[in-house]
C-alpha cells in the first residue's frame, strides 16, 4: 500500500527539529567531504547537511578542523577565513579559531583577552578519516562508534570514493537502490554493455523478481530471484543497512550512501572497493572531480534532464548514455523534488522499497519513545553479489563471489 502524507514527511523531512533529522543526528556518524579535496593550508570547504552549513579544513600539520559556518562573534561566513598555523582566522575582525576549536584570538577585546576566548562558544564536530571520507560527528556528547564495514578498511587504489549533489530527496536514491526489479528494466542498455560482468546478463530473462528477506540487526538482505537460462536461477543478492549504506551486486565491492544535505538535495556517496585488485583497473576509474561525480544532470524537466532521445531512435532504451547512474538520478529527480507517495500504486516487485520503509518506520518510532540505542555492530562480511544457482539450491548456503 502506498504511504500516507503523515508517514512520508517521516521518512522525507530532516530539516527544523523533523523527527528523522533528529535520529540521524543523534546516531549517525555523516560522510562530510571526500579526504583528497582537503588540502593542507587551503581554503575552507563548505559542507552542508541537516539543512545546517558548516566549514571543514586541512590545518598545515593535516589535521581536520569541522566548525560552524558562521563566526561565532558576529555570524560572517568562515568560508572567508584564512588557514594559517593550525587555525582559521576570520578576515571581519581577526578572531582565530584553532583546528581543535579552541579560541585563541580575539584582536578586538581590550581587556583579559585569554579568559574571554575561553568563554567563545564556537561549535566544532568530531572528525575520522577513512575509506577516503572525511566523516564528521553533529551529534553532541560521545560520538557512536564509527560504521565498520568492510570498505571502512581500504585505502589507496583499492578503493574509490566520490559523491555529488542531487536535487532531490534523499529517500528517492535509497528507494531506487534497494529496489531490484528496476534493473532490467531501466537499466538493459548498460546491461548489454557490460561484458566485465557477464553474470548480470542474465538480469535481462526475467522482469520480475520474486523476493526472499533476511532481517539484520541493522537492517535486512534480501535476494532478487529471476529465471535464468535453462533450469537455473539468477539471484542478486541485496544489503540494506540503516540509514542509508546500501550494498549492490557488483563485480567488485559497492556501497551506495544517500545523505541529506537538507529536505530538498542529497549528497549521493558512490564507493568502490576491491581486495584483490586495483580499481583503476576496472572500469570504475577514479573520477577527476571525486566531489561531483557523477556529473550533474544536464538541464531539467524541460530538457528531460539530459536524456537523448536521437539515441533512442537508434535503439538506445532509456536514452541516457553517459553512465547507468545517470539513468537512476534522472529517474529519481523526475518524481519530484520530494515524491508523493500517497499517489503509489505499488505492485510485488516493490516489495524491497516496502520493507525499507517499514523499517525506518519501526526505527524512528523506537528512537522517538526510547531515545538512541547502543549502536548495532556491523556486519564486516556484508557482501551483495550475484549467484546463478540450480532450482532447489539454497542461496543463502552458497558464498557470494
């Protein structure tokens, strides 16, 4: 059944106290700034999520500084500011704030200067770097313990982290990326494409999946199970970790993370991680602007947000050639900056988008009568894949490749 009014403003507004901003707050350890667009000494990044902005930077020894965006004496924007000796120093009246967030400087203060920094109220965030991400605590008090997935452990070529800004809400990528039914559909041209991944072929035999779940402590698994050629059966093997880590079958390791940078634009995550061999091998390729990869869709509405319609008269299906990702973020703005729900007429292949709702539901109405609960560990075997299997073999038994 599709959700009404009063449950998707739940699950869509994060923004001025909304229930689910509060949860992620108090929770969740955000994905800030990709680490490499920091560098030591430059200017201050400006970050924004929860509707709120903020500035992160590089001080000259690497440490990370993550602080308001407002200068805390009279609001100017830090963005402004200078990275010098380990500190910012806003350029209105030369306040200097240390990559720690300790005031050292207050030029304009006449008198007892050292005991009126000390009672400056500049707010700064815990911050970790890993997985090429520079993650930033908003929640006040002790930080949870940082997600440790898998990818949580790579570094250098082995992994590849970009993100780029949607102009839609964040539940609209989520949705898109638990749901398996949609890949043979929406995304065949590419399917056709990929000779890398011979196994994902068989997502173009059958169109409707019949679903299969596992809950976790975190969340939930689930396999997308297709007819495939002869008697056997093609399974893609799904992982959905609450809020917003949503694993896919892949040829190397995949993690997708929506994050809200308000009700109205996202901060979609791409990373790719691979044990065995470097992903500059394949043909996920470090992008040259890893802060806006993929790139923006060109245009809007009135341009169909980029798609080619001449290419589809020469047989493209979905007209959007660049990358498959671009197919679902065309897909995801086309419903609207915050898509209605209440207007769904759902069938069985959205049964993955259902239980995803369900149990971020379940999640924000146990955070609102009992507060944050001790943090759930995470599964590091977390594995999405593919499997072709025979009619009576259990998937859940088999190793994922």
């Amino acid at each position: 059944m599709p959700l009404n009014a009063a449950d998707n403003a739940r699950l869509t507004l994060i923004e001025r106290g909304a229930p689910m901003g509060r949860y992620l707050k108090a929770t969740q350890w955000f994905p800030a700034v990709v680490s490499c667009a920091l560098l030591a000494g430059e200017p201050p990044y400006a970050v924004r999520l929860l509707g709120e902005n903020y500035v992160a930077f590089r001080a000259s020894d690497g440490r990370v500084g993550f602080f308001d965006e407002g200068c805390p004496h009279r609001g100017a924007s830090l963005l402004l500011a200078r990275n010098e000796d380990n500190a910012l120093r806003c350029i209105f009246h030369g306040w200097k704030f240390r990559v720690d967030g300790v005031t050292v400087e207050a030029p304009t203060q006449a008198r007892d200067r050292a005991e009126f920094c000390r009672r400056v109220p500049l707010r700064h965030y815990p911050t970790h770097e890993a997985a090429g991400i520079v993650w930033v605590w908003l929640g006040g008090g002790a930080p949870a313990p940082l997600p440790d997935y898998e990818f949580m452990q790579f570094t250098g070529e082995h992994i590849w982290t970009v993100r780029s800004i949607q102009d839609f809400n964040w539940l609209q990528s989520i949705e898109g990326l638990v749901d398996s039914a949609h890949v043979s559909i929406l995304h065949q041209d590419w399917i056709a494409k990929m000779s890398n991944n011979p196994t994902l072929a068989n997502a173009a035999f059958d169109a409707a999946p019949v679903y299969e779940f596992d809950d976790r402590p975190n969340g939930f698994r689930y396999a997308g199970i297709r007819h495939a050629e002869g008697d056997r059966r093609y399974i893609r093997v799904t992982e959905y970790a609450r809020p917003w880590f949503c694993f896919i079958p892949s040829d190397q390791g995949a993690c997708f993370m929506p994050v809200p940078i308000d009700d109205e634009h996202t901060a979609f995550w791409a990373i790719r991680y691979d044990a065995t061999r470097p992903i500059a091998d394949s043909p996920w390729k470090p992008a040259p602007d890893p802060m806006n990869w993929p790139p923006p869709l060109p245009g809007g509405r009135a341009e169909r947000w980029g798609q080619n319609r001449a290419q589809m008269k020469l047989g493209s299906f979905s007209g959007f050639d660049q990358h498959f990702l671009h197919e679902d973020l065309a897909v995801a703005a086309s419903q609207g900056i915050i898509a209605d729900r209440s207007k769904e007429f759902l069938n069985a292949g959205d049964a993955a988008v259902v239980r995803m709702r369900k149990d971020l539901l379940a999640t924000l109405d146990d955070f609102e009568s009992s507060g944050p609960r001790p943090a759930v560990p995470s599964a590091l075997r977390i594995k999405a894949g593919q499997l072709l299997l025979g009619p009576d073999v259990d998937w859940r038994a088999q190793p994922i490749p």
